[in-house]
C-alpha cells in the first residue's frame, strides 16, 4: 500500500508571491490534514479536510487555506508569502475519526526569500 | 483548549541504558494520547497511542507508555535503547470524536551514544 506523497519536496520562492502544496492520501483515507513546523513555533495544525469539506481549522490568517478533492487529494494554498511562511508543511491522512492513526508524509520544505 | 509539554527538549543516553521522555497535558475534556518520532528529513511515525482501557500502551520498537490520569501524563520509555533510536520524539493529543486535529508537544531530541 503506498504511502501518503506531497510534491514537491522543496520548494523556494519570493515573498509576497503564493504557492501550492499537494498531498495524495493512503487509498481509501478520507480524512487530510495539514501541519505547520517551524523550528519557532513546533508543528501546528492548520486544517483537516474531510469528504471534502473543513472539519476542523487552526489558528492561522485567512492566507493559508485548502481544499479537497473527492478523490480525497488534498491541496494547500498559502498567498502573500511572508519569510515566517518558511517551514516543513506536513499532510497526514486517516479512515475518519481521531482514534484512527494518521499516516504523516514526508512533507514539502517551504523555503521564502 | 488543550496544551502538551515535554520538559525535556534534549536527552543523551548511552547505548543499551534505559530511557523515558516526560510527557503532560491539558485539557478540559477527555483526549486521546500519541507518541510520534520524527527521523531527519522525515515525516512522522505513530510509536504508539492511548485510547482507553489498560493504561500501559506498548507501541513499535520496544517503547510503551503509561497513562496517568491523576498526574496527566503520558510519559515515554524504553528499557534499553538503540542508536537507531536516534530521533526527535513529540507526544500529542486529540479531542474524543472532534476529527483529527492533534495537538504536539515541542518535542525531545534523544540522542544515543556509544
């Protein structure tokens, strides 16, 4: 079974421009969620996406938002880099409640210059 | 709102000696427990997790952890450890029924050593 992927790997840009980071669950899993982590600031959740809709959403401004597809991939949108966007955005995906695992993928390396 | 700390941001240890990794939370409704370790340049990988009943949890790689409401703690050990151990290791909690969103510790960096 393969596990859960987010492309690209690394990523650079500009502040001020915007970006889009994707992820593609375990099959089968419906739930998606993302992280933020910094060395600052730890791993911080941003938002769960589940049967494409938000179930659950972190503390972050309205620049950081995402979606679901109903095939259960997952994209995160971040507009108006600032150069605190810089961090490793992970995505972790589960069947559906939080007794369930979440399978954490190796996550996109966001750097903003 | 809930909160996880781990007092420890750094444990050395020697090869083959025991080790635990403190964890306590808090919250205002009961919470699901999680140990993940993060290698370099990886994601994160479940260890283990307390959802009810015994309050000693064995997870992957020889670790376990116990459950102490009392104390509201979860705290991690392993009796005897490996270099691969080598590793960032975060506890973490969730709500009962509230999705999937988990709240980490800061996290501890064991380091072994021969």
């Amino acid at each position: 079974k393969a596990g859960v992927t987010q492309t690209p790997r690394y990523l650079i840009k500009t502040r001020g421009q915007q970006v889009t980071l994707s992820c593609s669950p375990i099959s089968g899993h419906r739930s998606v969620s993302w992280y933020q982590q910094t060395p600052g600031q730890g791993l911080q959740f941003l938002f769960e996406y589940f049967s494409e809709t938000q179930r659950n959403k972190g503390n972050f401004p309205g620049r950081f938002s995402g979606r679901q597809f109903s095939n259960s991939r997952s994209e995160m949108n971040v507009s108006t880099l600032e150069l605190g966007d810089s961090a490793l955005y992970l995505c972790a995906s589960s069947f559906s409640g939080s007794y369930n695992e979440q399978f954490f993928g190796p996550g996109t390396r966001l750097t903003v210059l | 709102a809930q909160s996880v700390t781990q007092l420890d941001s750094q444990v050395p240890v020697f090869e083959e000696a025991p080790v635990e990794l403190r964890c306590n939370y808090s919250s205002s409704v009961s919470v699901y427990l999680f140990w993940y370790v993060q290698y370099p340049n990886q994601g994160l990988q479940l260890l283990l997790k307390y959802l009810s009943g015994s309050t000693l949890v064995k997870g992957i790689n020889g670790f376990e952890a116990e459950f102490n409401k009392s104390q509201t703690s979860f705290h991690l050990r392993k009796p005897s450890v490996h270099i691969s151990d080598t590793a960032e290791y975060f506890c973490a909690v969730s709500d009962l029924g509230g999705g999937n969103k988990l709240t980490f510790g800061t996290g501890t960096q064991l380091k072994v050593e021969l």
